[in-house]
C-alpha cells in the first residue's frame, strides 16, 4: 500500500484535494490516454468523482471542504490507480466522449476514438445534410459510444452497432438507456460482416482492433487493463458469449499475413463495398498503422481525415474506391 497523502485529506477544499492528487500521479509511472492526457486533468477528474460533482463544477466549488467519506473515496481511487494502474474511467465507471458520458467498464475498451471528433463536425464536407443520412453502421462498435454519437449527429438514421463480443455488447446495451437510444440503435453480435449480410448502410464508422504483436508487448500496464479483443489485431476468436471464456487459440488452417497490425482491416476492406450504398462512405480508424496501411493498399484511393491526435489517423473510403 502507498504511505498516506502528505497532508491528511480531512478538511481539504476541493483545490487542495486536486493539487495533492495532481502531485502523487505526477510521482508514479503511470501513462495516460483513457480520457485524460496529463496528471492536473486526471487529478480534476479523480476528485470529482470522489466528491460527486461534474468536473465543470470543480472551479466553482473549490473552496468547498471535502468530508471525511470524500476523502476516503479519493485515497480508494488514488490507490488503484497508482498500485494497480487501473485507468480512472474504469474505476470511475464512466467515461467521456465528445461532451457525452458513457457507461465504462473492461468488458470493452475505453472509448477514445478520434473518429467522435469528426462526428461533432457532422462529418462535413463528406456529409452535406445530416438529415439526409438514412443508415448507419458502427463497426467493431465495443460500448456503442461511436453509434450513439452517430445516432445524435445524424437525426433521421437507423444505426446499427455490431460486435463480435457479447460482453461488450451488455455494455452498449446499458449506454443506449443512459442515451434513450434504444428504439433508434440496433445492437448486433457477430464477427465482422457475418452478421449484417445483406444489408447496406449510407455511412460505416469503424475502430477496429490495429495493434500488432510487438506493439502489444510494449503496451502500458493501463492498457492490458483492457480487453485484449478490442485492441489486438491478430486475434480472432469464435463468437465471445457471456457465459464462455475467450477462446484465443490460433486457427492453423488460416493462410499466414504478415503482422502488421492490419488483419481485421484487410477482412474490412474486402467486403466493405457490399455493405456500402451507392453513396456510401467508410470512416476506419487505422491508428499509427499509416505506413503499413499505404504499403498494404498502394493503389487505394484514401482520404485522410486529419484530427487532433494526427493527420494520418482516420481513413476515408468511398464506395466507388472499393471493389465494387
């Protein structure tokens, strides 16, 4: 266990709680990326849930006294998340996207996609009217928090958020009462296109699993917090139920590709077109897979959606660039 904070927490305001806990992560080793990009915002963040309050409120109530439960809370949470590295949204329970609180637990990852970015936008100059966007599809859909930011920017569509975890699939379930979305996103269980035979959807938004075997051996102790299907793309297991352990064993009847990172990606890409209306666009996150991407598909037509974390992050694809 860590040695207690250096000044007891009884009777701290809210600014002194912050700047205590901003100190102690600022000390650890600890990465970040589930929400929070330095120690000060994570620190804002940790004491708000604490202290029960949204994090727009901490600046206004800094002078208010934290009680003794307050205090406990934060020292629980605190301790996690140094001693174990448990990122916050998971110990909080929730998470933040695009100004929307989603339920946030490790049956999926946490959701961080770029892609929100471009959805607050209203996907312009791609999309000219946002009423016009019939269908949507959130591929690889983890919480559903990308098709419910769809079904949000996009009034008049019928989305559908497909996942080959079940597991994470409950979860989605869960962020679609907190949005009162259940009426307009459909949840769907299946591996990749298996699933969605047959149908066609004006605008696919997708975050598949694009990280290779070296990068997951590299990764922080926070991310192997997280689902493992979520994030490696070499894994593909059968169909994930709730009563089943994953079931990560090789298929040694596959034909071997090189690991790049980019084997979801190509069984995306192969059958994308079939999936597309005629107008239709495919919005795939690709990460730091850039290079490898390009190397891969040197005759595909791709438009790279620059956002903050990068200008080669987030790929479009239009129909007519596929295989029809």
């Amino acid at each position: 266990m860590l040695p207690p904070l250096s000044e007891p927490l009884a009777g701290l305001t809210i600014a002194e709680a912050v700047a205590e806990v901003r100190q102690r992560l600022e000390a650890a080793p600890l990465a970040y990326g589930h929400g929070c990009s330095n120690a000060h915002d994570e620190a804002v963040w940790l004491v708000a849930v604490a202290a029960g309050i949204s994090v727009d409120r901490i600046d206004p109530e800094s002078d208010a006294a934290l009680d003794p439960i307050e205090c406990d809370q934060i020292n629980t949470l605190l301790q996690a998340r140094i001693t174990e590295r448990v990122p916050l949204a998971y110990l909080a329970g929730e998470a933040w996207l695009a100004g929307r609180r989603f339920y946030c637990d490790p049956r999926a990852l946490v959701p961080r996609s770029p892609i929100a970015e471009l959805l607050e936008g209203g996907l312009a100059p791609w999309v000219d009217d946002p009423e016009a966007v019939g269908s949507v599809l959130d591929l690889c859909c983890g919480s559903a928090s990308l098709g419910i930011l769809a079904a949000q920017t996009f009034p008049n569509a019928a989305v559908t958020a497909a996942d080959i975890s079940a597991h994470a699939l409950a979860l989605a379930a869960d962020n679609l009462v907190l949005h009162q979305l259940e009426d307009r996103v459909r949840l769907v269980h299946g591996d990749l296109w298996a699933p969605l035979e047959g149908q066609r959807f004006d605008l696919i938004l997708c975050n598949p699993p694009y990280v290779d075997a070296e990068a997951m051996a590299q990764l922080p102790l926070e991310w192997q917090h997280e689902p493992t299907l979520g994030l490696a793309a070499r894994l593909r297991p059968r169909l994930e139920t709730p009563d089943a352990q994953q079931d990560c064993s090789d298929d040694s009847t596959a034909e071997p590709t090189p690991d790049d990172g980019l084997d979801c990606i190509r069984a995306i890409l192969a059958q994308a077109a079939e999936h597309l209306s005629d107008r239709g666009v495919l919005i795939l996150e690709i990460g730091h897979q850039a290079r490898a991407f390009e190397t891969t598909f040197p005759r595909l037509p791709v438009v790279w959606l620059p956002v903050a974390a990068g200008e080669q992050m987030i790929a479009l694809l239009e129909r007519s660039a596929l295989r029809p």
